[in-house]
C-alpha cells in the first residue's frame, strides 16, 4: 500500500469520494508513523467451540467499512486525530488455519471422553506464538508513542496487547467488557488460552487490572459465575436479564448503566465481542445468544464511558463474523470506528458533543 502524510489524508476523507480498491479502514492510506491510533489485525480461530469464520473478520470490516462515512454524532471527526490499521499478518492466518484443524480433533476427541495430546501441544503452542506476535507488534506501537487497538479475530486475539498495556502503564486500569459470556472458562477444551479464558488469563497474568466490569452477560457456566463472585470488589456484571428487566421497569439506560461505570477507575480498556449484541447484529458470530445490548445501546455505553471522564487507553473488537451478504463486517466496521472515537475523545486528541 502507498500511504498518506495526515494532511493527505484528511483531505482526501473530507471530498467523500469512493474509496479505491486496496484502500485501508475508512478509506484509509494513512502512514502509520503519522497515526495517533493504531489498529492491529488478527486473523485467528485456533479455539473457537462453535461456528467459524472470525479469522476473516479484519480484513472483511477493513473493505465494508469503504461504505462507512466518516462524521459520527458524538465524536467530531475521529479521522483528523490519525487512525491507521496495520496490514494483516498472513503468517497468523497461516498458522490459525493450521491450528483450527487440530483444534477440532482435540474437541472430537474430549467429546468422547478421549484425549489427543500432541494435537493439544501443537495448538497450545501455537496461541503463545499468537500472544507473543500480538504482545510484541502492541508494545512497538506503544513505544512509538501511538494509542494501540485489536481488531479480531476470536476473543483470545488481544490478551497480548492487554499484557502489553499491563507492562508499559504506569497506574492501575480496569476492563469494560462487552460480552454474551463471561469467559472466565479454565483452559476450556483442554485449551490453554482459549477464547473462552481470556479474563481468566487476563487477571491471572496481568497484575494491574484493578477490576472487571461485564456487561450483556446472558450465557455462562457456574464455573464462571462462581471465579466472578470470588474476585469480590474486582469483579462485577450487569447481566443481560437483569438489564432488560430493569429497562421494563421503566429506568433510563444512563441509569442502569451508572452503577457499573462508577466501579471502573480513571483509566479503562474496552473488550466488545460482538455477540455482546443483539444476534440481528451479529448473525454469524461464532456463539451467538438469544438477547443482548441493542447497537444503540453499546453506542450509548460506550459514550458514557467518555463522558464520565476517564480515559480509554485501548481496547479489542472481536468476535465479528463472515457472511456472505457482508452484514456482520457492516456492522463490526461500525462499532469498530466508534471504538475509535471514544479512545481519541476520551484521550482528547478530538472533541466529542
């Protein structure tokens, strides 16, 4: 890819015109040495329990997004801060397709009962080589002075940049995730950093995540639910049920929502896999659930995260699936590209309304 300067950039966006075959997110040709905002792809799968298809998923939100216009309603033109989405490691497709094939004989295997060690060793493996690409690829960003993003991918894509942020910020940060489940699972399947154990992984591993704060929560085993109650102050969930119920009963969003945000500390990292929504959001997600936020709902959340006056300091999108009509990328690319406002407005790098 050729790239732009930031002022090319701009004002290229700023004409409206179709983008080109081969542009990047929004359009986009921008240098990332110019970027304020980085956007690191991940192509991986290796351990997804249900459908397939979220390997694609970077790549996919990068070409639907060329439909995407790039004013928002609450954040004044992200863009002009500086966004840039690195090009996709190949390597990692590779390596995830790979590791989903053997990943699926260890669960035909553990669904008899049974066990298939090396195919356990090869995939377990590879997710540290997962972890340790994404780690390194974040703190290169990060020494560069850029603000660092994960775009999945299954969920177990960003633990290496949550690790990375865990070792690079000075103070304590807290996670606001956005989720269908917990995933609070230990080694599930027999998979060490599985999608379902990444805040397993993340608060076992990360010594400065001060707390947990879930949201959307409607499919999870006791297992899960039982590790959230243990971790006391540093762990709380606004379950979907309790959500809706609450919203029935007449309460505004901003007040349901409060409560929670009033637990996370100044500074915050954001985790949304998409199936936190809706399925009509998100039909092809690898393990969609009945219920969920409404998109205008996590916009919402979201948004109050800035306006309370914290700082975002990174966050991942994960999850998002692959469809033939393109609508879950559609989708993605757009909670994707307000993820982006509210770390640059949180951050005051733009204004927001």
């Amino acid at each position: 890819m050729s790239y732009r300067t930031l002022q090319e950039e701009i004002k290229v966006l700023e004409q409206g015109l179709p983008p080109q075959e081969g542009d990047g997110f929004i359009g986009g040709r921008l240098d990332p040495s110019e970027a304020c905002l980085v956007l690191i792809p991940v192509p991986w799968e290796a351990t997804v329990s249900f459908g397939e298809g979220t390997a694609n998923a970077p790549d996919a939100m990068r070409l639907s997004s060329h439909q995407l216009d790039v004013e928002t309603f609450h954040y004044i033109k992200p863009y002009r801060a500086g966004i840039a989405m690195l090009e996709t490691d190949k390597s990692l497709l590779k390596l995830s397709n790979k590791a989903r094939k053997k990943a699926v004989k260890v669960i035909e295997a553990f669904e008899k009962a049974e066990s298939n060690k090396k195919a356990l060793k090869f995939v377990n493996e590879a997710s540290i080589t997962l972890n340790t690409s994404v780690y390194e690829k974040s703190i290169e960003q990060i020494q560069k002075g850029k603000f660092v993003a994960v775009v999945g991918g299954d969920h177990s894509s960003p633990l290496g940049l949550i690790k990375a942020l865990n070792d690079t910020q000075e103070e304590s940060f807290g996670i606001l995730h956005v989720d269908a489940h917990h995933d609070l699972r230990k080694a599930y399947e027999g998979f060490t950093y599985s999608h379902a154990s990444i805040f397993y992984n993340a608060m076992n591993e990360c010594k400065k995540i001060s707390n947990l704060v879930q949201f959307g929560i409607r499919d999870y085993s006791s297992e899960e639910a039982n590790r959230l109650k243990a971790y006391g102050v540093k762990g709380a969930c606004l379950y979907d049920s309790d959500m809706q119920q609450q919203l029935a009963c007449g309460k505004s969003l901003e007040e349901v929502y409060t409560p929670y945000i009033n637990q996370l500390p100044q500074n915050v990292y954001l985790s949304i896999d998409i199936d936190g929504l809706e399925p009509l959001n998100c039909p092809n997600t690898g393990t969609p659930v009945p219920g969920g936020l409404r998109y205008g709902e996590l916009e919402h959340l979201i948004f109050m995260v800035v306006k309370s006056g914290r700082n975002i300091i990174g966050f991942d999108l994960c999850e998002v699936g692959d469809s033939v009509d393109g609508w879950d990328a559609n989708v993605g690319s757009r909670v994707l590209y307000q993820l982006c406002g509210a770390l640059l407005a949180s951050q005051r790098k733009i204004d927001y309304k």
